[in-house]
C-alpha cells in the first residue's frame, strides 16, 4: 500500500512538472513574440527599407519621383511571403538617355536658382566663369560640366572626300572645317562610334566645298547645294532609324557659307526641325535661335592667327583712336557708315580699303573701339577680330543673333548701335563714360577665351562652346 502512494506521488509530482514546463515555454513565447513586433517594423507600416519608387518619364523629358502605393492585395500577398518582390520594366537605351537628359537639366535648374558656383568641382581656377559677361555663372557651369559628362555625338559616315568629312581650315570659312576635324579627329570624349548611345548626330558635310565643287560660277544658282543636302539626308534616313525616329530634331550640320541656310532647304525637315549651326545668323532669313546655333565667323590667314593678337597690350596700353574700320563697300550698312565717316575725322579712322603701308590689327590694337558693320549676310569675322585683339566691338547689324548669347551678356562687352544712328556714332561713342568702357574692355578680355581656335582643343574654348550651344538645344534648356 505504501508502495502504491510512493508511485501515486511520484506520477502527480511529474505531470506537476510537465504543466509547469508547458506553461512557462507558453509564457517565454509570448514575451518574444512582443519583443518581434517592437523590434521590427510591420508589414502594414513598412519602415524605409520596403518604401518603392519609380521613375516616370515623362513626355516632356522630365523626371519626376512617385512614391508607391500599395493595395490591401499586396499587403495580403507580402504577409503570405517573407520577401519584398520588385518588378521593373527595363528601360530601351533612348529611356536610359532622356532619364540622363532630364537629371541635367534639374541640376541646371538647381544651379541656376542657387546661383553658386561649386568651385570645388574645377579643375582649374581660370576656367572659373565669373562677372557680368555671364547671364548666369553657376547655371552655365553647371551645364558645361554636364555636357563634359554626359554628352555623346555620332557622326555619320557617309559621304566622300572632299565635301563630306572635310572643309576649309584657313582663311574666311576657317571655323567650318576646324569643326569637322576636331569632331572626326579629336572630341573623344564627345564622340561616340555607337549610335545608339547618342544624344546627336552630325551630318559633317561642307557647304563652303559644296561651292567649290558643284556650284557653277556666276550662276547664282543654289539648286546642287539643296540636291547635295537633300541626297545625303535620303541616304542616311534609309540606312539608319535615327533621322525617321524624331524627323531630323536631334541631328544638326554646320556651315559657315553665307549659303548655308539655303543648302538647308535641301531638305525641309533639316530646316525646320534640326539644329542648324550657322554663321549667317539671320532671323529676317528663317535662323529660328530656339533650335539654331549662331555660330562665330573667324578669318585666319594662312590658317593661323597673327602674332600681334596672340599677346595684346596691357590694359593700360596707349589706345589714340576712337573706332576704326576697313572693308569693302557691300551690303546695305557700309555704305552708309562710308558716306558718313571715311576720311571725315581723325578720331574715326574709317577706311574703305586700308593703304598698302597700313597694318589691319595694328589699327585695331590701338583703337578703343572697333566697328563691326554687316557685309551682305549679318555676321563679321570683324567682332572675333576685336575681341582677339580687346578692342570693344561696335555690332552695326540688323537680326544678327550674336553667338553664344544663351549663356554670355554682349552688352557686357560690346556696344550695339542702331543701324540708323549710325550718322551719330561718334557722339554715342564719346557719351561712354570712361569707367564703363574699361568694364567694357575687362569683359572683352575675359570672354576672349571663348573665342579662341585651339588645336587641341582646350575647356571652354570656341568649339567647346559651340558644342555647349548644340547640346543646351538638344536638352531644351537656357541655363538663365
């Protein structure tokens, strides 16, 4: 009997303990269950990890972020599964590019309201944009280094030698064919040889050789130089999608032919939608500055710029003429800036054609202003000439889109005149008070390097800029 309570008591002590086991394993899981749900975040209020966002791109080009929402189908679906799932549409190569575009151009905006410049990010202390000559110095920094890293030219192929892939390198037409070279032979950081990463396409044709080859002297007649342009823009649409997929709008060609804009017309897609880089920069002749470039005219003599403008005199040079000018007698403007003051005042050195004992840059390294009168066509290689040699240029022209203005002040470093006043352009000359003049030289001088043609090319310079003008109308924006 005793036995029997031994084994009685002994049962009860052990499911005694089975109970109490089982109650505190009850009670420790309780306890990690709440320490779980402190510890980490819900599925219902997802903490930053589980916070999507996509990109949409918009028609426009413009990006903007969009936080997404979920159903109570998704919560249900992430409840029954431990993982997040992400599903993302892959994006073609053109999406790619514009979504690249559109951040360039929010940081351009951003630059240009902050209006700071990010000196840190220079490699070069000079190449600092600084003054009164920029619209907007932090913005066009901003959009300069962009383009250094973001932008990318295909040049065709197509085409022969000599007026395809070639142009003049000296003399009037320099900057035509100095541009062709340096885009099929330099720019490698600009240049891509896979159209597909492109941002624009050049069609490198000249419109200067177009003259020289297939033009008929004397003939006044246009029609090859269209035909030329017209064949090319047939062959490159039909062997690639680039012109068809936004009829012409990204690709551009470049001419410093006063011609140029007819050639243009050779293809009516090329005139009205493509950027057409053109020194005969004319808005009464159909240059639209929304989608063209204006582009410099500079003349250079055997192909290299004179000794006397590569170190011009100190600022504090003796400078006795008021204004000088010499040069044929065409066009609507010269002549009536001859017949009011060739040879009529020593202070207004104005000449038809200069003596053979006289030196052009001399005169114009020792004048305080240069006149810059239209030929037949508005641009003169005249205003680079002034600038190289900082003498303040004098623009007499009508319609003439100066170049780079999206970005530079001229009346920061030039002065503009009416056409009609021209009889009294020696008062309006001497009205300027000193002080403003030397501010007005100063910013000739800092701009100078914006006009420069070096081989090779050097930030900044002149075939920087106009690729600087090129790719602020490719993504649409005026860094202002």
């Amino acid at each position: 009997m005793a036995g029997c309570c031994r084994y009685s008591v002994s049962a009860f002590t052990l499911l005694c303990l089975c109970v109490f086991t089982i109650l505190m394993v009850l009670v420790n899981y309780n306890h990690f269950n709440s320490f779980m749900s402190i510890s980490a975040p819900t599925l219902e209020s997802p903490g930053p990890k589980l916070e999507l966002q996509r990109l949409i791109v918009s028609t426009s080009g413009q990006i903007r972020a969009v936080s997404s929402s979920r159903s109570t189908d998704d919560d249900h679906h992430l409840n029954r599964n431990s993982t997040v799932v992400r599903e993302t549409k892959k994006l073609s190569r053109e999406q790619v590019l514009e979504q690249g575009l559109a951040r360039a151009r929010a940081s351009i905006r951003s630059a240009a309201i902050s209006r700071i410049v990010r000196l840190s990010s220079f490699k070069n202390g000079n190449d600092v944009p600084v003054g009164d000559v920029y619209r907007n110095p932090s913005a066009f920094y901003q959009s300069y280094v962009e383009m250094e890293r973001r932008f990318k030219v295909y040049v065709y192929t197509e085409g022969e030698v000599p007026i395809v892939h070639d142009g003049p390198c000296k003399e009037i037409y320099t900057i035509e064919g100095r541009f062709i070279h340096e885009m099929e032979h330099g720019a490698k950081r600009f240049r891509t040889n896979d159209p597909q990463r492109a941002h624009v396409y050049f069609m490198p044709f000249s419109v200067t050789w177009m003259v020289k080859y297939i033009y008929t002297p004397l003939s006044f007649n246009v029609t090859p130089l269209k035909q030329f342009v017209s064949d090319y823009v047939k062959v490159i649409s039909t062997k690639h999608p680039f012109w068809n997929r936004t009829h012409g709008a990204d690709h551009f060609m470049l001419a410093c032919h006063d011609w140029g804009p007819h050639a243009s017309k050779g293809n009516s897609l090329l005139y009205n939608n493509s950027i057409r880089v053109l020194c005969n920069a004319n808005t009464s002749e159909g240059f639209n500055p929304q989608k063209d470039v204006s582009l410099p005219e500079i003349s250079l003599n055997g192909g290299y710029l004179s000794p006397k403008l590569i170190h011009p005199p100190p600022c504090n040079a003796s400078r006795p003429y008021l204004s000088f000018f010499a040069g044929g007698l065409h066009g609507p403007i010269r002549p009536h800036l001859l017949q009011h003051w060739k040879g009529r005042d020593d202070d207004m050195q104005v000449y038809e054609y200069l003596p053979k004992n006289k030196d052009y840059y001399s005169y114009m390294l020792q004048s305080k202003f240069c006149l810059c009168p239209s030929g037949y066509e508005v641009a003169s290689p005249r205003i680079v000439e002034a600038i190289y040699s900082e003498c303040v240029p004098v623009i007499l022209s009508d319609n003439y889109v100066l170049p780079f203005s999206d970005v530079l002040r001229w009346e920061a470093f030039s002065v503009q005149v009416e056409t009609t006043k021209i009889p009294r352009l020696k008062e309006i000359l001497l009205a300027i008070p000193e002080e403003k003049y030397r501010k007005l030289q100063d910013g000739v001088r800092i701009v100078r390097k914006h006009f420069m043609l070096n081989q090779p090319s050097k930030r900044f310079d002149m075939f920087h800029m106009i690729l600087h003008s090129i790719w602020l109308r490719r993504i649409n924006a005026r860094p202002e």
